[in-house]
C-alpha cells in the first residue's frame, strides 16, 4: 500500500477519461485523489448520443454517464466550466482560466478535438454553429424554433445526423458536401449514393461538389454562397467539417506533438508523469475519432495509472454506422480498389440492398453494407480472426445465414456466433463475455446487461443483437419490454410518445399513428384517449379534440350510470351554495322526474338516473340559473374543496373559501393526465381534507402550506409538502406551475402521487420552489391553454354541438300488418 | 330524426344515411323498447347490434369503436362489430342485424342474425 494517496489530475471530463477513471477505480480504489477540470459547465455525459437528443429521441438527462452523486461517492472533485489554461511541468501544477491552481503526481490530458472551421469570411457570424457539445445541440434547438432554413456543412457522420435531426425539429435543411458522395470515407460511391438517396427521402437537401465561398449576413447568418456563384439562404449554418486533436495546451507545455498529443503504446506522453488519452491521443502515427479505440486507450491508461506498465495499445479497425433512425449502414476497414483486392458485391435495387466485400488473399479487409446491416458483427469477426473465406466465397456475400445448408433466422444466426465475436464496436464487448456476465449475475434486463458489460451503453446500434443474446441465454425467463408499452398498438411507452409527439410536431392522432408506426390502422380504446389528452396538452391552441377518442363520460359530459342514464353534478365553486341555485336544482329535478339527488363526496349536488335524450334539456335550465358543468366526469380539473376559513371559523388563519373559489374559477375546465382534486383548509385542523387530496393548502397564520401527492381512493396516502408561500397570489401561481408541470409529464390516468414517485419529490420541489423562470414559464404554459379550455361544455351542447349523441337516429313505430 | 313507420314484414328498413352517423361512431335506432346501435368504423364499414352488452347490458353505442370493434363503457369488454363476439377471454355474444347500404342509404333488417347469449 502507498502511504500517501497521490493527486491525480484530469484535463477534461470527456467520454475517454471518463471511462479511464471507471477502470481505475475498479483497479487501484483509493490509490488517487482525483480532480478534474472540465471546460464544459457539467458532469460526463455521452456525446455520441447528442444527435438523438438533438432529434428529440432522447433527453439531456437520459446520457449522462456520471451524475454529481457519482463524483461524491467517488470523492472526485470536478471543476465544472473551468478551462485549464496552462501546465506547469517544473512546479507540477494546472491553472484554470478561473484562477484556480492545482498540483498533481500525475496528470492525464483528455481534452478531445475541436470542430474544424473552414476558413470562409463570415465564419464568425451569430448563426454559424459547430456540433460537438450539449450548448451547441441547445443553441441548434434555439435556431429550429424558427422553422426557417438551416445549411449544414459537411455530409459526413456528424453533418448528416445533425441535418437529420434539424429536419425533425421542423427546419428545411440543406448539406452542402464537398466531395461528390456522402461519407467518402466510410462509403464506397455506390452505397454514398444510396445513403444520398435515403437522406433526400426526408425532405433533405443534398449538394455534393458543393465549395463553400463564403456565408452571408449583415450582423447574422442570412446565406451561404457557393464558388460557382449560387446563393442559398438560410439562418443557421452548421460547420461539420471535421474535426482536429485538441493539443494546443500540450504543445504549449512542451510536450511532443504532431497532430495529436504524441503518446507510446502505454498512453504515456514525453513527460512521464503526463498521459494522454482520447481524440487528442496520437498512438503510432494514428489519431482516432470513434469511441471503441478510445475506451481501449482508456483501459491502457487506467491500467498503468493502477502500476501496471505492461498492456499496450493495438489499433483495430472499427465499424461505423450512422444514427439516423431508419438508416442503416455499416463500413469497416479498408474498402478501396487495388490490384491486389477481389471484391464481391451484391445489389437489390427493390430493396434498397447493397453490400460489398473486399478481399486480399482470400481474406476479408473491408465491408461496406447498406440497407441490410444484419450480417456486420459476422463478417467483422471473419475479418478479425482472418480466416480464409476460400470454401464459402459463393455464398459469403448472402451472409451467415447462408452458410451451410438451410438459412437461419436472425435468433439462430446470433446463437452461431463464436464467443470471442464481438457484439458491441464500441466497448469491445464480445459475445461470451455478455451470455457468461448474464448468467454469472442473473442478469435480466437491458439496463442490467448495459450496466455491467457495457454493451449496447454507447451508440446503441447493437441493442438488437444484445437482446437477443438475453433472449438465447434466459429463455423464457427474458421479458423484452423493459418498457411498459402504451398498448398493444405500439412498442413505445407512453414517456417516449410524449417526447416524440413534441419532438417531431406531431398534430393529431393519424399523424403519431403514422410517425411513430403504430401497429393497428386506428389504435385502441387505451391508446386513443391517451393520444388525445397528449395532444390537447402539447398544442392547446392547434390540437382539434378527436371526440370519438373520449372515454364517453367525457363526451356527453356527464358520468354514465350502470343502468345507461347518466348523473350530473354542477360545479358549486369551493363547495359555496345558495338559495337560487338550490331552488334552480330543485325545479329541475321535479321537470325531469330526476330519480335521485345526492350531495356527494366533493361539496357538491349530483343528479342521477337521467335519461340521454334529456340531458340539453336539463343543461339548458341549469346553465339559465348560473351552472356550468362540475367535470364530475373528467381526467381534469374536479373539485376544490374548501372549509369556511376567517369567514366564520374562529379558528381560522387565511381566507381558505375565498381561496378554494379562486383557485377552482382559475383551473376550471382544464384537462389532465388523470383527475385532479384539491382543497382547502384554514388551518391544520384540515377541516376540508386537504392533506389526501392532489393537492391541498393548510393556510397558517404566516402564509400558505401547499401540499401535494396526495390519495383517498384505491390508495390513501397523505400529502407531500411542496413549501410555504406568503401570499394568495403566491399559492396560486405555485398551484398552477406544479399543475401544468404535472400535465406536461403525466402518463395518462397516472394521478399526482404517482407521477410524483416516478419524477422524485426533490425535483418537483426544485423546479416549482426554487426555479423562478421555470415556475413562471409552467405558469405561463398553463394560462395559455386555459384560453382554449374554458368554455363550459353543457352551454355548447344546449346550443346544438354533437345534436346526434343525445337523439336517436331513427325510431321505428312497429304496426301489425291488417 | 327519422321517424319510419313499416308494416311487421317489410325485411329493410331505412333507419338514415351513413352521414349521419359519425366516423368511430355510432347513433341509436329505436325499434319499440329495443335499442339497436349502428356503427360506423374509419373506413365507413356500418355494422348494427343491439345496444346491449353480453356482459352486463351496459349500452355498446356510447363505447369507443376501433378496428371492427366497441369496448363497452361500462367494463371494457371488447365485442366485435361483425358478429357481435366478445373477444379475449370474456365470453358472450350480443344480437347482430344485417346492413345494407344503398349509395350513402343505410337499411337494416331487423329480423336478428342470431340471439344474444
Ligand atoms: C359522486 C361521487 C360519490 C358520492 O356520491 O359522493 C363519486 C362517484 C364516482 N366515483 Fe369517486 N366519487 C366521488 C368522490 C370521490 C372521492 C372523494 C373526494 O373527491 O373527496 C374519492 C377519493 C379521493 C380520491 O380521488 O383520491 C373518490 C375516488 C374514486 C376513485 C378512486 C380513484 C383513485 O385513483 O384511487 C374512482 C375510480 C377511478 O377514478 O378510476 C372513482 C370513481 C367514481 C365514479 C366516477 C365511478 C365511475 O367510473 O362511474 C363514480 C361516478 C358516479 C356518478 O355518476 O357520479 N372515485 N371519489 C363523488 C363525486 C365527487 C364530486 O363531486 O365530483
Ligand atoms: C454528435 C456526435 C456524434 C458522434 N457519434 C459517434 C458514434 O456514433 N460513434 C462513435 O464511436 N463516436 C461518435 N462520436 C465521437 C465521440 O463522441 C468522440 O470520439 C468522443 O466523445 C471523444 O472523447 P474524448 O474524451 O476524447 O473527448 P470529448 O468527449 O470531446 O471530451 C473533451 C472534453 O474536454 C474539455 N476540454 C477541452 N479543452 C479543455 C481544457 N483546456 N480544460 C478543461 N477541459 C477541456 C471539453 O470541453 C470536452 O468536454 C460522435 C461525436 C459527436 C460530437
Ligand atoms: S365508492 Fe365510488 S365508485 Fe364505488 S360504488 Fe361508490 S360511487 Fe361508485
Ligand atoms: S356491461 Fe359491457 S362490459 Fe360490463
């Protein structure tokens, strides 16, 4: 054991060293004292994952790697937005720009790559954005916001997926590319044209041979011109270039570089207290730009950070693929033409097909697959182990299905694989080491399986196979719906709909039956009103409500009873009556011969047993003496119980009638995931139940105590507290952020309590107590859609809306025959 | 409303026009104290039942339609339209009527093509 922990000092929080320190504190736990800076003003998350983020198939939080909690229990201590600009290699020490001077042992330069920008005038214009971070992905979703036009620059991999994700987000977009096919590097011309092909198909613009002279703009981004003199406009451009090791800091501290930071086999650079790790690595001549090299650069680091000088970097080819949902495509290793090559090739113009394989000496170099990427892994492993393809040319080109006798199916095809084949490029992570981790753990879900072997956990692309080795290795015991699906219509749970109906500005239910593919012509009685009430919520101003999706209560607005006549219960603001309004209930009930009146659970008056045909009618004279409809019936705002307060109570605190009938006028009509109940009380005595209500308010003599998560149904459960505000006006605009907050994120007939569970208290209290702007925002969100919402419903079928639903279409009056 | 009067042995009886019922909808045509549903699906197939869930006869006309198909509002059973099944795992049968369709014209026959059970 060393006596004294040695201090070890990161420069960058990247994908690399992050990795490395996951390897080292497996390997050598406590042997360092960990610091990092990271010019980004945040916690490691996984780049590659941006573009999904970007298109909207994933959130922020869904790729970070290592949260806050993670350095805290690791005692890492990481300086967010600290840039280090300088090395002191005599007094052993960093500074960052913040001023902030730390000492190291050792010392690890993991600081990535910069986007190239190409030197153009106007380069530095408001408008021109590279892609590399989460602040460039933000700014790029500030930009689409617009739905103007938008060029990118560069049709590699980054080019196209941040064009692809623009063009999801709404905005026409254009990829200028200046050689003749897309990813020349990674696609021979035939599938760099189907990939053209594909990209076009989803309303993307292409221009190869494109040379960009300058971009235009007075003051912004308004255009790119081009050499041959054509002017395209647009109001943000994206430089995907390429990319270039980020050694400045390295070369100013004297280190050896040449492109990169120059490291041995054992990532060490010329100073050997320094290593270097990641893009800005240059081992053996190469510098890299996908993750697998990266992450075994990560190993070799960690491994001789831990005392063990002897493992070495070896270079391996790695595959690539394109994250653009519906895309497929796979390249690896060395496809150009030489003498000394054969290639086999394989076209299927109907399907889309193309595959290519490149030999030497009967020997796999290179692949090119699109279209059909099943066989990559196989043909990879082929490749790696060099066998000798001599007795199965004919058919290599089909695949290993097509290899001896009968065809496989994809299942059977993965069980053939040999163990050593590897499943995920961009951890390394082979079959056996995944079926043998699974067993050894009893591992059963993907989440479990990304956890401990790290496959699957960074691009995603091979999920498909890693399920099906759970599948092959548990059996029956595999249940693959780690997610809850929304219903049989659909793979996709309800969160991932949620996202995706904003994400790709989905307006109605055909349109998200169609995008998100669902599996039936019109969905269900479960999805459709689940869609429905998404849409309502996400496009208050633009969504027409599909009436045939509302669960019937919802559409004749009032609760049908067993027998098949229906109940209404007027709203009684705040549970407040009087001697019209109970003269008016009273007249009605003797004109329609009403069979029974109930004063129910929520402080109000319900009418049961009325027949359908009857129901306008009864509206009609009700809404004469002032009633609107008490939504006794809907996923949506219900009552807002209240006790007498100050008005009478002698021991009441705050005005809590007053209160309830405000909160109940402001929030009437609003629709929800599920219903939604309130209270309140005018002092702890809780007179009005407000501490098992959704949410409630105990007024005390110093303000308001909100409560919130509450139930009294299938499930009793006592409120959270949510905080104490001053004021009225605090309580409701609190009460109305946590609403809309809980609208927005809900599953559809998820109650507050349970969504609460789900999200975390703290956060809900975070964002509604202490994030002022967001507070306001929820606040405001919510006010805009009330615009829509207040209309009371009974009025608007007295004066003829949805006639049919309450009259028969025909009666036939039988008459014996004479 | 259209008030039909027919004589007991006329076998169609015109009961309206598709229009006017909604698309994944339904209207009700009383025939003396029964109640029988008519159904149109998303793409204008019409299917008539009686409004009366094998189950508990709960009324399949204000259920929502979807695939050849009305859950029922009471307990979500789900009954075909086209021969009046419940499907999955609940057993019964509601009592279907035949549709004929002329131009956008709807006639039924309101001799049942089989009970419920
Ligand atoms: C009328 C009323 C009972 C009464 O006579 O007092 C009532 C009647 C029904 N309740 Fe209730 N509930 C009534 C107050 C309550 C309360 C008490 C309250 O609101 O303070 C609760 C417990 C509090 C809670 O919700 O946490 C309550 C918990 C439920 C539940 C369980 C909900 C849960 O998530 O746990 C259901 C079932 C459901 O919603 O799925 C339910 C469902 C129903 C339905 C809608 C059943 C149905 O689907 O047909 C009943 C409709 C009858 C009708 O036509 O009016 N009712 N129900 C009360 C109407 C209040 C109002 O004025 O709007
Ligand atoms: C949109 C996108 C999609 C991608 N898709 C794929 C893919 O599908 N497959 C794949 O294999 N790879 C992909 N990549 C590449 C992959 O993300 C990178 O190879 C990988 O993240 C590099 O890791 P790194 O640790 O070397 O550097 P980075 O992850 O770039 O981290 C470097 C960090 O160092 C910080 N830094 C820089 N200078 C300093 C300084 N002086 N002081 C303090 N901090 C500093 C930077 O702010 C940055 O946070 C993608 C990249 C992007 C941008
Ligand atoms: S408790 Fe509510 S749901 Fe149950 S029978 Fe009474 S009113 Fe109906
Ligand atoms: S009456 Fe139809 S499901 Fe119960």
């Amino acid at each position: 054991m060393t006596t004294k922990t040695e201090k070890l000092v990161i420069i960058g929080n990247g994908m690399a060293p992050g990795r490395m320190l996951e390897h080292l504190l497996e390997e050598a736990p406590g042997r360092y004292q960990v610091t990092i800076f990271n010019a980004e003003p945040r916690v490691n998350y996984d780049r590659i994952m941006l573009s999904p983020v970007l298109s909207g198939e994933k959130s922020y939080e869904q790729i970070v790697i290592h949260g806050d909690g993670w350095y805290e229990t690791h005692g890492i201590t990481l300086y967010k937005g600290h840039k280090v600009v300088a090395i002191d290699r005599i007094a052993k020490t960093v500074t960052s720009d913040h001023g902030v001077t730390e000492p190291y042992d050792k010392l690890v330069i993991a600081t990535g790559s910069v986007p190239f920008i190409i030197p153009v005038p106007g380069k530095e214009l408001p408008g021109v954005i590279t892609y590399r971070d989460l602040d460039d992905v933000n700014a790029m979703l500030l930009a689409a916001q617009s739905r103007q036009k938008a060029i990118v620059i560069g049709g590699g991999l980054l080019g196209l997926e941040a064009a692809a994700g623009l063009a999801q987000r709404g905005m026409e977009v254009t990829v200028l590319h200046v050689m003749p096919t897309l990813m020349e590097r990674q696609l021979d011309p035939a599938a760099g044209y189907l990939l053209q092909k594909a990209v076009e198909e989803r309303g993307i613009k292409v221009i190869c041979k494109a040379n960009t002279k300058a971009i235009l703009g007075n003051g912004k981004v308004e255009g790119v011109e081009l050499d041959d003199g054509t002017v395209i406009p647009a109001s943000l451009v994206v430089m995907a270039a390429g990319i270039r090791p980020n050694a400045s800091l390295a070369r100013d501290a004297g280190l050896a570089t040449n492109r990169g930071i120059v490291v041995d086999a054992g990532m060490r650079t010329s100073d050997g207290d320094i290593l270097a790790v990641g893009e800005c690595a240059e081992v053996d001549g190469m510098v890299y730009g996908l993750v697998a090299p990266l992450y075994e650069m990560a190993r070799i680091a960690a491994s001789h950070l831990a005392g063990n000088s002897k493992s070495a970097f070896v270079h391996a080819d790695t595959p690539t693929k394109l994250k653009v949902t519906g895309i497929d495509l796979y390249s690896l290793g060395d496809f150009a033409d030489g003498d000394d090559r054969e290639e086999i090739v394989l076209r299927d113009a109907t399907a889309g097909v193309y595959k290519r394989v490149v030999l030497k000496d009967n020997r796999i170099i290179g692949t090119v697959l699109y279209g059909d990427t099943a066989d990559g892994t196989w043909f990879n492993d082929l490749k790696k182990k060099r066998t000798d393809i001599s007795a199965m040319r004919d058919t290599l080109i089909f695949g290993q299905a097509y290899q001896g006798g009968s065809p496989l199916d994809p299942a059977a095809a993965v069980a053939a694989l040999p163990d050593d084949a590897e499943i995920c490029g961009c951890n390394g992570v082979c079959k056996g080491k995944i079926t043998a981790t699974i067993t050894a753990r009893g591992l059963s879900s993907l989440d479990e399986v990304r956890a401990h072997t790290k496959a699957s956990n960074s691009c995603g692309t091979c999920t498909g196979l890693v399920e099906q080795l759970m599948a092959l290795t548990l059996g029956d015991r595999y249940n693959p719906k780690a997610v809850q699906p929304m219903c049989g219509c659909t793979d996709l749970g309800h969160d991932d709909v949620r996202r995706l109906i904003k994400a790709k500005a989905l307006k109605s239910i055909p349109a998200v039956m169609q995008e998100l593919e669902w599996k039936t012509s019109c969905g269900c009685a479960k999805c459709r009103p689940a869609l429905n009430y998404y849409l309502v919520c996400d496009w208050p101003d633009e969504y027409a409500d599909d009436y045939q999706s509302r669960f019937i209560n919802e559409r004749v607005h009032a609760n049908i009873q067993k027998d098949g006549t229906y109940s209404v219960v007027p709203r009684m603001w705040g549970g407040m009556t009087s001697s019209k309004e109970l003269r008016a209930i009273a007249d009605v009930v003797d004109k329609f011969a009403i069979p029974a009146v109930k004063v129910t659970g929520g402080q109000r008056i319900d009418m049961l047993g009325i027949r359908k045909e009857d129901l306008p009618a009864v509206w009609a004279d009700l809404g004469k003496a002032g009633f609107v409809s008490g939504q006794a019936y809907a996923k949506g705002l219900r009552t807002v119980k209240t006790c007498v307060g100050t008005d009478w109570c002698r021991f009441g605190t705050q005005d809590s009638t007053g209160l309830g009938i405000r909160i109940e006028r402001f929030m009437w009509g609003s629709w929800t995931p599920a219903k939604l109940k309130m209270a309140v009380s005018g002092c702890p005595r809780n007179c009005a139940e407000a501490t098992c209500k959704d949410v409630g308010v105990i007024c005390v003599d110093s303000g308001y105590e909100i409560h919130f998560a509450g139930a009294a149904g299938l499930d009793i459960k006592g409120t959270e507290v949510l905080g104490l505000v001053k004021s009225e006006d605090e309580a409701l605009l609190h009460i109305v952020a946590l609403t809309q907050m809980y609208r927005e994120q809900g599953r559809y007939l998820e109650r507050i309590y349970k969504w609460a569970k789900r999200i975390g208290l703290d956060e809900i209290r975070r964002q509604i107590m202490e994030d002022t702007d967001k507070r306001q925002a929820y606040y405001e969100r919510f006010v805009f859609s009330q615009k829509f919402a207040q209309v009371d419903p009974w009025s608007e079928r007295v004066s003829g809306k949805d006639k049919h639903e309450f009259n028969p279409m025909a009666v036939i009056h039988k008459e014996a025959a004479e | 409303m259209n008030a039909l009067s027919i004589s007991m042995d006329a076998a169609w009886v015109l009961v309206g026009t598709i229009d006017d019922i909604p698309r994944q909808g339904s209207r009700r045509v009383h025939n003396g104290a029964m109640r029988i549903a008519v159904f149109r699906t998303a793409d204008d197939r019409i299917f008539a039942l009686e409004d009366k869930c094998p189950h508990k006869n709960g009324p399949l006309s204000a259920g929502i339609v979807h695939d050849g198909c009305v859950t029922c509002p009471l307990h979500n059973w789900v009954i075909s339209l086209e021969t009046g099944e419940a499907q999955g795992a609940d057993e019964g049968r509601t009592s279907t009527f035949p549709v004929r369709i002329e131009g956008r014209n709807v006639y039924l026959d309101l001799m049942p093509t089989h009970a419920a059970r």
